[in-house]
C-alpha cells in the first residue's frame, strides 16, 4: 500500500468515526438521527469536519517553500483580502473574515498564492483570531527572511453573533508585526493606508 492508499484509509477511517460521534451528538440533543432529514447528516457532518480542519494535515513552511524565488522588485509586496474561514477553539463555532499581509523582500520572495495557501494552513483548524495573525507573520517570516512582515486580521465570530452577547454588527481586528515594520511606524502606516477600502 502507497502512502496515498495510507492516507486515504486512514481518512475514511477518522470520517466514520467522527460520523459515530456526530450521531451520538444528534442523540443527545434530543433529536432522532434515524428520521429522514438526518439520516445521511452524521457523515455529512464529518466530511466537512475533516475538510474543514485540514490545516492540521498540511504545513505551512513547506507550503511556502515550494514556491520562493529570488527576490525582482518592490519595496513592499502586499497581498490584500485573503477570505477565510476559522472555528473558534472555545465553541468550535465558526468566524470568518479577510487577512491581508505585506512583507519587505530581503533576498526572496513568494509566489503570491502561497500566502493564501498559507492562511488557510493555520485557519483550517481550531483557532482564536490573535494566534492565527500571529502564526502568519511568523511562518512568512521565518521561511522567507523577509525584512518585516504585518499581518492585519479582520474577523466576525459566530460565537458573539448567535449566542452569548448576540451582537450582530461587532468585528474583531488584530494586527502582528516583526523586523522593519515593528521598527519604522511609518511603514505601518503606509501599509495600512494601502489596505482601507
């Protein structure tokens, strides 16, 4: 058996037992997994668990490692409005917003769609906002040696929207930084003037 035949038992094997526990969850609320409606919803449930929670399965240093070039041009490279979708780790409730990142090449750059990849590594798991900002800016900027690096996250969580507080217009932004642009103010603000709407 090849190591793709491996992953691919072992993945049905994690789906069947998350589907066993997602019944029991059904079960417990008081509802009957054996009516029509919910029948096929614990295995539904579990694929889009597993699909949803691939970031623990991928990583992201090599991610980016397979597409690092030498450095050609700007002072700063900015990649505005990554869309992605998280669970918070305290409610595994969804929330979900854009990242934007900027970084000042020192020798390398990235191709351009790593960096999404990249987001989606660290969101594709269970997750608060400030560590997933922070884990970006860090694999980019371990992996690239890039002079700075700045991540700006904005995010709405579920878990504030449909249960506790119920405040359906709040947004939560976190920013993380390191070499030149914790250094420089004004290359923060240059950056952040670059990605306003």
């Amino acid at each position: 058996m090849n190591t793709t035949q491996k992953a691919m038992q072992n993945q049905d094997i994690v789906i069947e037992e998350l589907a066993r526990h997602y019944r029991a969850i059904i079960e417990l609320i008081g509802e009957n997994p054996d009516r029509e409606g919910l029948r096929k919803t614990p295995l539904r449930a579990a694929k889009a668990l597993y699909y949803a929670t691939q970031g623990y399965r991928q990583d992201a240093s090599a991610v980016m490692k397979q597409a690092v070039f030498e450095y050609a041009g700007s002072r700063m490279i900015i990649v505005r409005d990554i869309e992605f979708y998280s669970f918070c780790e305290h409610h595994i409730l969804p929330f979900f917003g854009k990242i934007s990142v900027g970084y000042i090449p020192d020798g390398n750059m990235i191709g351009l769609s790593k960096l999404a990849r990249v987001v989606n590594v660290y969101a594709r798991r269970l997750q608060v906002q400030e560590r997933l900002t922070a884990e970006v800016t860090k694999v980019i900027s371990n992996t690239l040696g890039a002079k700075g690096v700045i991540v700006v996250c904005r995010a709405e969580h579920l878990c504030m929207k449909m249960r506790g507080v119920e405040k359906q217009d709040s947004s939560t932004t976190t920013i993380d930084y390191d070499g030149v642009f914790a250094e420089d103010t004004t290359l923060r603000q240059e950056f952040l003037s670059l990605i306003q709407n």
